[in-house]
C-alpha cells in the first residue's frame, strides 16, 4: 500500500488568528499535513514555541530586531532562521512547499504571495488585502502560472464550496452574509461615542484586532465584496450583503434559474482552513457540529450604509477600479490603527478614507509598480488628514 505524500504546507502569519488555526488543523491530520515554513511579523516567542512543536524546515521572522532571539532559541533544532521581508518572499518559494496560507494581515501579505504564485504554489488566501488591492494582476498570475487559489475567509470558502460542481452553470449573484458585528443596533449618536475597547467585541468570530475593527466597521464585508469579484468572475452588480447575525450561514449562490445554494456550519474558521487544505477532497474534523435544535431562529436584514459607510466606500472603489480599491485599503489600515492608539473616532475612519479617495492620483490599469506607489501615497495622505 503506498503511502500518502504529506502536503507541505507554509504558513505566512503563523501567530496570528488563522495561523494558530491552522496549526491545529495540521495537528489533528499529522498523517496528511506537514509545515514546511512557519513566518510571523513580530510574535517571535510564540513562534519560537511553535517551531518547536512543528519543527519546520525554516521559521522566518519579518522584524529583522527579533532575529537573533529567534536564532539563539531554536539554535539546538535543525531549523533554518531566517529575518526580513526579502526572507519572508523568498521562503514561499522553497522547492517542496505545495500549498502557501497567507495569513499575514495587510497589504504585507501582496509581496510574498505574487512570489508564491510565481513559484507554482497553490494558495490557501486568507490574506484579503492581496485582491482587494491588486486583484487584476493576481489574476492574470494565477492564470500564466496555472496556480489555484483556494479560499480561506469563511464567506468566500462557502461561496467555492457552493460552486463545486457547476462549472459551466452562469452564476446570478453571490450573496455574502455578514454578522453586522457588535454595532448592528446603534444608532448614529451612539456610533460617535464607540471605543476601542467596545469595537473589540465581536459577537461571534475570534479574531485578530484589524479584522475585527473591520468587521465593526463593516469593511471587512466591504473587502470581501471586492475579493468576490476577482475569485468568482462576477460584476459588482452581481454581489450583494446581507446581514445575517447567527452567522450560521456562511454565504450563498443564486443561479440563473432562481436557486439558492448555501453552505452553513459552526462560526468556525477552521473548517474552511481545512478544506483548502485538503481540497477537492473533504476528511474527518473534530469540530463542533451544528445542532439544528438550537438554530431556530435565522434571521436576514439589509445592510446600513448610512451608518456603516465604509461598505458604501467599498462597493464604490470596486466599480471605479483601478489602483481605487488599493486606495482605499491602504487609507483603511492607517485609520485602524490610529483608531485603536485612540488618535480618530470611530466615524472619522471613514471621513478620512472618503477624503483620501479624492487626493489621491488615480491610475486606470496599474502595475505593479503603481500598487506600491499608490499604497506609499494614500498612507501619507491618510496620516495628514488624521493630524489635521
């Protein structure tokens, strides 16, 4: 009996939320999964811990200050350390590595994936930023290179998961659920008085603070949207929101015979984890599973972009295009993480983002290039108008 190759897998963002995922995913399947490389920004104690528990082929810390505690603890392990963002590119493209999850949290994470793309790795994409910025150009690599990517946001996972088995039936609209996050209820004046601390709440999912401040704000739905567009082929006409609070359905597909196809399950991110994993295949979970007799009450609203403008701003970047939505995605990490050194108010993210789409110099079909020129330009502009 010939036994089952192991995937190799790399995990860019091993210490945040998913990459902790993640690792529990490969833990419960030791006899299917491997880690190959594990890299994280700054968390260098809890990836230390981890390399000794995984024992990769190499660990990459992208804080270059952090590199020789990293060496000096796993110096008794055959583990190459690495440091740097020029590391954390170069790791992904490793010989043996099949699938790269990109869990990294921002715009940091285009780089390393372009690269992994380019070396004819499969990509398990947790890391939004990278189509919501440049989703053209990750297309067309994905293209030329003949690389899958495979969804790893539980929305998006559960849209692909509806897709299996109907190629060639034309799609009417992808609807995408959204918790409606801790602020659903409030109104206008309550939102003027939200704190870090209330936003860091999140009713349902555990997260990292970037998503879930997103999530609050509803940009992360608004992201979403845009990484709709470029995963399944569909107009931003065809994508729709719709506020779901159990959070029990995770996204649906409508077909052009009226047909509503939905995948539902625990708010549990490693299932989808797992399913990029081990796709086209499913196996064995120890996850929890849905009781059907506690879920009696699934409920369905629209949307509030009066109150939640960031989505409005989202939806509005995807039809301009171009380097817009990168536009929008670098302005939005600034405001974040002004809003959580308490530096903005919870409104005045999206005044900032709004007013940084009209400074910035717009470019139709950017390259490469101009995603990086666009994403240095945007932040300034963000950072002076939070000062102002």
């Amino acid at each position: 009996m010939n036994e089952i190759k192991k995937k190799q897998i790399a995990i860019l963002g091993s210490t945040g939320s998913i990459g902790t995922q993640a690792l529990q995913v490969i833990e419960e399947h030791p006899e299917l999964y491997e880690v190959y490389a594990l890299t994280a920004y700054n968390k260098v104690d809890l990836l230390i811990a981890q390399a000794r528990k995984f024992l990769p082929e190499a660990v990459v810390i992208a804080n270059e200050e952090k590199y020789v505690q990293l060496k000096e603890a796993l110096s008794d392990l055959p583990v190459k350390v690495y440091a740097g963002a020029a590391a954390l590119c170069q790791i992904v493209e490793s010989g043996p590595i099949d699938i790269v999850l990109t869990a990294m949290v921002g715009y940091a994470g285009l780089k390393p994936t372009i690269n992994a793309i380019r070396a004819g790795k499969a990509i398990a994409l947790a890391n939004k930023e990278t189509l919501v910025v440049a989703g053209e150009l990750i297309n067309q690599l994905a293209q030329q290179y003949r690389t899958p990517i495979l969804p790893v946001d539980s929305e998006h996972s559960a849209v692909f998961q509806c897709l299996a088995g109907e190629v060639g039936n034309p799609i009417e609209k992808v609807i995408l659920t959204a918790s409606g996050g801790p602020f659903r209820t409030c109104t206008m004046d309550q939102l003027k008085t939200v704190t870090k601390v209330q936003a860091l709440k999140h009713p349902n999912w555990e997260m990292g603070a970037k998503i879930t401040i997103d999530s609050a704000s509803m940009m992360n739905k608004g992201f979403e949207v845009i990484e709709a567009k470029w995963l399944f082929g569909v107009h931003p006409s065809q994508i729709e929101v719709v506020v779901h609070p159990q959070s029990v359905i995770h996204s649906m597909v409508q077909f052009e015979d009226g047909a509503v196809k939905a995948q539902l399950g625990m708010p549990d991110m490693r299932l989808p984890i797992q399913y990029a994993f081990s796709y086209p295949d499913r196996v064995n979970s120890s996850f929890d599973r849905l009781d059907f007799s506690k879920c009696t009450n699934l409920t369905f609203e629209q949307p509030d972009t009066k109150r939640f403008r960031n989505l409005a701003l989202a939806y509005e970047s995807m039809y301009r295009g171009g380097n817009m939505p990168c536009i929008v995605n670098a302005a939005n990490e600034v405001v974040v993480a002004a809003f959580l050194r308490d530096e903005i108010s919870f409104l005045g993210m999206s005044d900032v983002i709004e007013q940084t789409m009209g400074q910035v110099s717009f470019v139709q079909t950017p390259t490469y290039d101009d995603y990086v020129a666009t994403d240095a330009e945007a932040r300034r502009i963000a950072r002076e108008l939070i000062c102002k």
